[in-house]
C-alpha cells in the first residue's frame, strides 16, 4: 500500500470528478427514493468544475485526496462562518467517499484527519454534513440529526401559493 492523504490540488479536477460520480451512483442505488433523476458523471463533472479553481487556493474549501496509485477517496467541505447563530464557524462536508474495495482500511479516518487539521487551522468549532432519509451512518457515529430539508416541485409550490407568473407580487 502506497497510500497517500494529501490536500485536492488544481490537477485533480479530473480525479475528484470520478470519485463524486460513484459516490453519486451508490447513494442513487441505496436510496432512489431520495435522489432525482440526474446522470452522476454529469453532475460530478458539474461540482468538480465549480470546485477546480479553488483548490489549493481558497482556504474556505477543505478539498483531501486518498490516493494510492489511483484515486481512492475524498472528503469535501465548505468552511463558513454565520452572522446570526451558533455555531458561528462550521466546515459544512459536502461529500465523503471512499471506495467501497477500499473500505476498512482506515482510509476514511486518515480524511477526516486531514480535514479536521485544516478546519482546526480556520478556527472551525463544529462540523455538520446532510443524508438523506433512511441513511443513518452519522447517528450511528454519535452525530445529533439538527434540521430537516423539505422538498417539493415548483408547481406543486405555485399551486399551493396560487402563484401566477404575470400577476403582481
């Protein structure tokens, strides 16, 4: 094993792209109730995009590669700070994955490693992340579940509402 833990730089676009898109088709698989419709190569190309030139470069994006030879892992986070409410500075983990062959190896404890050094670093004092229905890994892992999402299609929303798009607001 040649593993190495070490912050996404503006290379791995590419890389980070790939590893999005499983992660995307496993959560899509396990819970196709709770994602819609998308292709993941799509969207993961998408993020890793919008993410590439930060990396390296913006000390709000906590962006940590596990590579051993290949890509095996990633951990992605937002760090922000709020005006109103506590916490004030939290690191928001957009994304974890390590690939399922890969798994129990500790790789996915050497990510949150790195990435906790980096939040530690931009005074961070808590860290929250969001799962769909029916996903409990983060309870399991002693997490406190603090808000829910609701979701529903816009013209669901405007009949509710009596929305009419020339009247006015």
């Amino acid at each position: 094993m040649s593993l190495v833990i070490r912050p996404a730089e503006p290379g791995d676009r590419r890389a980070l792209g790939l590893l999005l898109a499983r992660l995307m088709r496993e959560h899509q698989h396990a819970y196709p109730g709770a994602y819609p419709a998308f292709q993941s190569e799509e969207a993961a190309a998408h993020f890793a995009a919008r993410y590439a030139p930060r990396l390296g470069i913006d000390p709000h994006l906590v962006a940590v590669l596990a590579v051993d030879r290949a890509p095996v892992g990633c951990l992605v986070g937002e760090v922000t700070t709020r005006a109103v409410g506590r916490p004030a500075t939290v690191c928001f983990v957009e994304w974890f994955f390590v690939e399922p062959e890969d798994r129990g190896r500790g790789i996915g404890r050497a990510l949150v490693h790195a990435g906790l050094r980096h939040c530690a670093a931009h005074g961070v004092t808590d860290i929250e992340c969001q799962s769909v229905p029916g996903d409990r890994q983060w309870a399991r892992r002693g997490w406190a579940e603090t808000a829910r999402r609701y979701a529903a299609p816009f013209g669901h929303v405007a009949a509710w509402a009596a929305f009419k798009e020339d009247a006015p607001s």
